[in-house]
C-alpha cells in the first residue's frame, strides 16, 4: 500500500485547524491532525517542505517505521513543531491500516477495556456564584466530572475564565492580549470556589481546576494543601514543569492529585515525573505527543507507577485528535479521563465524526479508523485567520507564564 499523495489542508470554522490527508494507490486516506495553536503555520511550513516530500512511496503500512525515520531522521528531536506533524502523518497512517482491515481503530490497539470514556466539561464564570451555576448546568447535562475556573476579584481578563459558554479559549486577536496576573489574589480566591461547589453540589460530581502554570512550587504546595478537604479530582499544571524535580516539594506537602503534560511532547518530558510518582495523570494527547505510537509508549510507562492518562483535549485540537484520542482512551488500560471541550456546530460540520456523547461519557463509535473525516469544501470555505494566544504580565508589568 504505496503512499501516492500527502496534502495539508487548513481551514478557520471559528478558530484554525491543520490538517494533514495522506493518500495511497488502494484507494484508501487517513488524515491526522497537526494543530498547535497560536502558531499553525510553523507546523503547516514543517510538514510541506520536510516531511511530505519524504512520505512519497512509502508504505502507509509501516506505521513504526516511518516514525522512526522521521523522529531519528530528523536529528532535531523533538519540540512542539516536528512532534505534530510526526503525529499528524501517525494518526493518518493508523487511519488508513485501520480502514483498510475495515475495524475501528480501538481493535487495532489491542480492543475495548471499557464501553465509554469520562470526560470532563469546562464550566468557567465570572465570579464564584456563576461558576456554581455553571457547574449545575454541566451536571443537568449529565457530566460526572466538571473543571471549574472562576473569575477573581481584581484580576481583569484572566485567560480561561468567565466566557459562560462552551466554546471559550480562543487565540483571540492578531497580536496577542496582555492580561494581568495576581497570584495572591488567586491563592486566596480559589478555596472559596470550591468550599462553594462542595456546598452546593456535594461531593459527587468529580471537581478538577487547571492552575496553568502560574504558581511557583511553593505557592503550589499551598494551593494543594488548601483545597484538600474539597477532594479534587486533579489539580492540573500547577507549575512550569521544564524541572521536573520542582515536583518534589510540591508533592512532599500535598495530597491533592496531580495532572500536568498537556504542553509536553515525549516520554522524555515526563520520564521523571510518572517513575518518581510525582503525579497522578500525564496530559500528553495524541496531536501533542507524536500520534497513537508514542502516546501509547507514554501510557505503557506510566503504567508501570500507576499513574494514569489524561489526555488534553481543548477545542484548539481538532476533531480529528477527539476521535483517535477516544480509540486510544477506550484501549488504554491505565485510563483516568478525557477532556472534553465541545467544538462549535461549524467545526464539527466541517469534520464529521462518528464520535457521540451521553451521559457523561464518550462513545469513539464503531467506523473504520479513527472515525474522523474532513469536508474539504466544506473547508475551503473558512480560510485561514492568523489569531495568538494571549499573554500574561504580573501587576509590575513582569512578564509571566500564562
Ligand atoms: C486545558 C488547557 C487549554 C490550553 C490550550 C492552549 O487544560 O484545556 O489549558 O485550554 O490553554 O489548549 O492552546
Ligand atoms: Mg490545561
């Protein structure tokens, strides 16, 4: 099964997607994702003049092969850029294999360890009162697990917060938003979010809230420490994780579960962290972390501490990453959960998708593949739209991480 053609498809339905479809002489294609927001075309560039021109004649069949000649050959390892689009051809390749033997992609990978997959929604508010609305919404809508993000007072336009919809998060504006950030601020408002949902909503509903990197290890500890009576699911990306040894205090005071990985792009940027148990769940997901083959080494390892998957899945990934993660996540015998941000009525139009959602739960369903298409009419019809994340400054004026 010869590789005759690999073409990269971009397209803006609301926010901007990369999309890698690989074709062969059987008459069978695959597509994979290659989205890294905020910075498309670096990935889009990566793909065109590197990696195509490679794919050519190959044999769609050798998945691992061709990994590896792209990971190794490239002798610049790693990185956010070449990771997507190794993991775009990837999940195209697992695609196609899938297609061609005409059984969803979860068979391939060794067959079905659960029936569905937990997600968890995002409900953001303004203050603490409409996040605890927000929270009861999701619930009405039968989610077992809820991250909540609150607005605090003082800190204007924190990213993440007080949207009230479902499609939040955007890269929102040609040159990036500065907002202002304030950890104290944060550090004193956070307990009183959850002792409020716990208040309202019981301990049922499984609570998780996303720090994104703000906090030094200490204020982290801190934090932990505070929301332990609340029983968190996960406390997620407390601190920039480049050290993966800042972990140890931060786990030395806390009990709180811990979840970080969503920016890392191999094993080897979570090595540490999984075999000293410094964590609970590794966030790496498929469009992040080099396709389906390296996720699946990610997984394995981690496995072996009992740490357990997580896979990010905002709504700057595309439908495509959503679909091969839930083969994957029905698969994987160390699952912990799958995020789950829903993409707006035009994203999902221009991929159609056998993937569905109840109670509570996501169901990869049962096409060939990954079960993710692209109308590329559809497509063509929402051109690219250059848009950055935002960034963040302290009160001084000090830029920080975000
Ligand atoms: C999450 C994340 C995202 C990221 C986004 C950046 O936990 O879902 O933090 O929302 O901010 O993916 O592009
Ligand atoms: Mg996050």
């Amino acid at each position: 099964m010869i590789i005759t053609s690999a073409r990269v498809i971009v397209t803006c339905p609301g926010r901007n997607f990369v999309t890698l479809k690989i074709e062969t002489d059987q008459g069978v294609y695959g597509i994979g994702d290659a989205t890294l927001n905020g910075r498309e075309k670096a990935v889009v560039a990566y793909l065109e003049e590197h990696v195509i021109p490679v794919l050519i004649g190959r044999d769609a069949r050798r998945i691992e092969d061709i990994w590896q000649y792209l990971y190794r050959g490239a002798y610049w390892r790693r990185g956010p850029v070449t990771m997507r689009a190794i993991a775009a051809v990837d999940v195209a390749l697992w695609d196609i294999k899938a297609k061609a033997l005409g059984c969803p992609l979860y068979d391939l990978l060794g067959g079905k360890s659960r029936e569905g997959v937990m997600v968890y929604g995002h409900a953001n508010g303004t203050d603490i009162a409409h996040t605890v609305d927000e929270v009861g919404r999701y619930i009405e809508m039968g989610y077992k697990a809820i991250r909540a993000q609150s607005g605090i007072p003082g800190v204007d336009k924190a990213y993440g917060v007080g949207r009230g919809d479902m499609f939040y998060e955007p890269a929102d504006a040609a040159l990036p938003t500065e907002t202002i950030w304030s950890t104290s601020k944060y550090l004193a408002h956070t307990p009183k979010l959850f002792e409020a949902l716990r208040d309202k909503h019981g301990f049922d509903p499984h609570l998780l809230h996303d720090a994104h990197h703000r906090l030094t290890p200490l204020e982290s500890a801190q934090l932990g420490k505070s929301l332990e009576p609340y029983r968190l699911f996960w406390l997620e990306d407390l601190t920039p994780a480049e050290n993966q040894e800042s972990f140890r205090l931060i786990r030395q005071h806390t009990t709180t579960p811990l979840a970080v990985g969503e920016i890392f792009n191999t094993l080897w940027d979570c090595k540490d962290l999984i075999q000293e148990q410094l964590i609970d769940y590794i966030r790496t997901t498929i469009v992040g972390a080099g396709g389906v083959t390296h996720l699946r080494r990610i997984a394995d390892f981690a496995a072996v501490w009992q740490v357990r998957t997580g896979c990010h899945g905002a709504t700057d990934l595309s439908p495509v990453t959503m679909g091969a993660a839930l083969h994957f996540d029905t698969w994987v015998p160390n699952f912990g959960i799958q995020e789950y941000m829903r993409h707006t009525p035009e994203t999902d139009a221009v991929f159609p998708h056998a993937y569905s959602f109840e109670a509570g739960l996501l169901f990869p369903g049962e096409a060939p593949g990954h079960g993710v298409d692209i109308d590329e009419a559809l497509a063509a019809k929402y051109p690219y739209d250059p848009k950055q994340l935002p960034v963040a400054r302290l009160e001084d004026g000090t830029m920080w991480n975000w």
